[in-house]
C-alpha cells in the first residue's frame, strides 16, 4: 500500500490545494490519503465524486491526531516518507523508496501544510525535496509518485473513460455488464 | 524560453492553485508565468516575494486577452504546447518537446482554468495529458516540466538558501559582495 498524509487541512484556504494532493495521489498509484487538520465534508465528496466516476478504490479520510497516526504506522511496519523544501534532494533516494516497496513494506507519504511540527521531520524515515525551492506540495507529490509508481493505468469500475486526442475531448462513458 | 501561460485565473478561487503552478514555473526551469482571468496583484506579489528572497529572474504578467497572445506567439515562432487531461499521454511526446527545445525554439506551455476555449485545443502544437484522469494543473505542469526540463539549480542573487538535510530545516542567507 502507497498512502498519502496532507496534515493540517485549513477551510477554506486549502480546499482545492488539498483536493489536488488527492487526486494526484490517485491519478499516480497511490491507493488513498488521509488528512488531519480540519475536517471537511465538501473536500471528502469532491475527491469521492471523482472516485466513482472514473473508478479505482482511492479513499480518503480524517484523521484527528496526525502525530500519533504516523506513530501507529511505525509501529506497524510502514516506511515513512516527508516531503518538504529543506530534505535531502529526492533523486538520491528513489531507488531506496522503490526498494522498500518492492519488498512488500508499505510506504505513507507526508505533505506539510503551511506549519509541520518538527516531530515530522524526526519520525519520518526519510525528510525528502523535490528541489529545495518554495513551490507546491501538490507539484512535489505529482513528481515524487510519477518517479516512483509512474502512472496508473487501470481504474477499476470507471463509469467515464478519457480516450486522449490529439485535439479535442473524447470522453466515453463505460457501459457495465451485468453479474 | 520556455514559458508558461495559465489560463482564466480567478480570485479568490485560484490564488494559491495559480501561485503554485507559477512556484512550479521556476522551480522547474520556466523563464515565467503569463496569466488571463482577473488581474490580481496579491497572486503577482507573492510569486514576486519568493523570486526576490531565493533568486532567479522569473517573471509574472498578467494578458488580457490569452487567445490572442498565443496566436501572436505563433506568429512568432514559439511552440505551443497544451496540457489537458483530454489530450494524447505526454510521455510519447517528450522527445519531440526537447528536440524543439534543443533547436533553439521556443516554447509555451498553457495550462487552463475550469473551462478553456476549443480554440486552444486548435491552435497548439501539441495537447497532452499527464495521465488521461482528473488531478491538478498543478501536478501536471510539475510532472511535464520536470521530465522535459528536470529541476533548476541555478538562481541568481538568491538572498536565501535551502541546504538539503536528513533532519531538520536549514536556510543559508546568502552574504552579497559588493560590486
């Protein structure tokens, strides 16, 4: 399993960006995110909305105390990984991250919001940058997941499908056969 | 040049999803960011602030009218290159990207709003999806640019810098000679 924690979710201020961390953690194979911070029922449904109509199982869900939800996933085996700005510059470790999920070990991927406590930065196996230049959590996790998973091509149950084009839309809707 | 076009920026809507995709601009190699919609001067000086602490010469204009500003860089002789969830997978088109880029030419890429015009769909050179599923302009923009640019080192009259660490934060603050 491949899990993203967005901590410290903010409304209104973060509502799309932390919706982009979601589907961007769907759209490159990872298999749900959690949140803590605030919670919030419209951020929940837009993420769900984009579930069921182009498929997959991503979840997302709350989590009230982010410290103590890494704390259990050490406890449990998980391989922690921090994205932020002042890590080590994540090219350097991304045949280590593929390693420890080619061993079957599943990895949480933390993203900050404005202020992480520095707990974060201790606990974390490793405190990685995608460049060590302000710029997105949604950019470094889009980058991040394409070196490491790449994109994911199978979305299961999708009711709507984007055949890509050279110009224009071409979206078909996928007709379900009956059990 | 390689620079970057976002389309129908709207406050408060977009303010952080736009400074982002600008933040994203120059981390990743972008000269700058060109944007339509509203014209917000709060969007131009946040991207200006973080230019002006860690360096660089990206820069950030705002267009009144984007279709016409592409077709004027056509005109020109510059690359146009639309990325959209609708469009063919990027991955088969990053050579022909850096080849152009490579001769000399040089290169925009649009990333929309909620609604882009047809036109755009027209008059680019390429349309292409970073993955035929809804995530973030955000992500994509990092994704295309990381894989045709890959990050930038180099950013002049920075007044701070982030050193990569294991643990922890650290930020050099750079010491200017005098001319």
């Amino acid at each position: 399993m491949i899990e993203v924690l967005r901590l410290g979710h903010r409304i209104p201020r973060d509502e799309r960006i932390s919706t982009h961390c979601a589907l961007v953690g769907r759209a490159f194979g990872a298999d749900g995110l959690w949140y803590s911070g605030m919670k919030d029922k419209g951020f929940e449904n837009s993420v769900s909305g984009v579930v069921d109509d182009f498929g997959g199982e991503f979840f997302i869900e709350y989590v009230s105390d982010d410290l103590k939800f890494v704390k259990k996933k050490k406890e449990e085996g998980w391989f922690v990984v921090h994205l932020t700005m002042y890590g080590v510059g994540f090219e350097k470790k991304v045949g280590e991250v593929k390693k420890v999920i080619d061993s079957g070990r599943d990895v949480v991927i933390v993203v900050g919001g404005e202020k992480v406590e520095p707990e974060f930065y201790e606990i974390s196996d490793l405190n990685l940058a995608v460049g060590n230049q302000p710029h997105s959590e949604v950019g470094a996790l889009a980058v991040f997941l394409y070196e490491v998973c790449g994109l994911r091509k199978e979305f299961k149950d999708a009711k709507v499908r984007v055949v890509g084009s050279e110009r224009g839309k071409r979206v078909v809707r996928v007709e379900r056969m009956r059990d």
